[in-house]
C-alpha cells in the first residue's frame, strides 16, 4: 500500500475520534437529545415483604398451595412473579412494590377468602391465612 493511501486511511479512521473529541470539549458531557424519558432516580429499598402462614381452620399447615395477589390500586404496579408457593410449615414471603392488594391462598381444592394487604417499600407486612 502507498504511503499516499496510508495517509488517507489514517485520516479516514481519526477524523472522527477527532471531531467527537472536540464536540465533547466544546459541549460538555450532555445528552444529544431531550426528548427522551428521563432516567431512573437512584435505586432504594423499592419493595416491601409479605408474608405469613397458611394453615386450615384446625391449624395444620397448607403446604404448597399457591400464594396469588392482585393490585388494588390504578395503575397497578408491576409484579414480577406470577405467584409463591407455601413451604412446608405453610410459610410464604413474596416481595412486592409497595401498593394495596388483595391475597388470596389456592390450593386447588379450596380458596381463602381475599384479604387485604398494604405494602410499603423497606417494610414488612405479616398476613396469616386460614383456608376453610
């Protein structure tokens, strides 16, 4: 290859790096365009935990039955997961953006009653459910 078309590959390749390297002088480190969403707020604590029991009405535990909730508040928030399980003493911990919902226990055969339960980021709310 000529020292002539080596120049110029040269120049090809740099010229850019160049010309951004002195925009960036010139400009500053911003964004090209606004009109784009603007970005997150620092990462918190941006969930809280419920959790509790699940026991029949003599007090066994209800192992793996399905833990299910649904958004009470519009509009509702984003939830990750479409449900937890009951372990086997019938524990159950679901973490869940802060809002209101309704939580019921299904195992199949029975349903708990709905129950209401309010979440709030960084804390813990217990909600013990009885299935008839």
């Amino acid at each position: 290859m000529s020292r002539g078309r080596l120049g110029a590959l040269a120049l090809l390749v740099t010229a850019p790096l160049l010309i951004g390297a002195g925009l960036l002088v010139w400009h500053g480190d911003r964004s090209v365009s606004d009109d784009g969403p603007s970005p997150p707020p620092p990462r918190s604590d941006t969930t809280g935990t419920v959790t509790g029991t699940a026991t029949t009405a003599a007090g066994d535990p209800v192992r793996g039955a399905a833990v299910l909730v649904e958004a009470l508040d519009d509009p509702a928030p984003a939830i990750g997961e479409i449900g937890v399980l009951t372990g086997d003493t019938g524990r159950y911990e679901w973490r869940l953006p802060p809002g209101r919902y309704e939580i019921v226990v299904d195992t199949g055969d029975r349903m708990s009653e709905p129950q209401a339960a309010t979440v709030t980021a960084g804390a813990v709310t217990t909600l013990d459910v009885v299935l008839p």
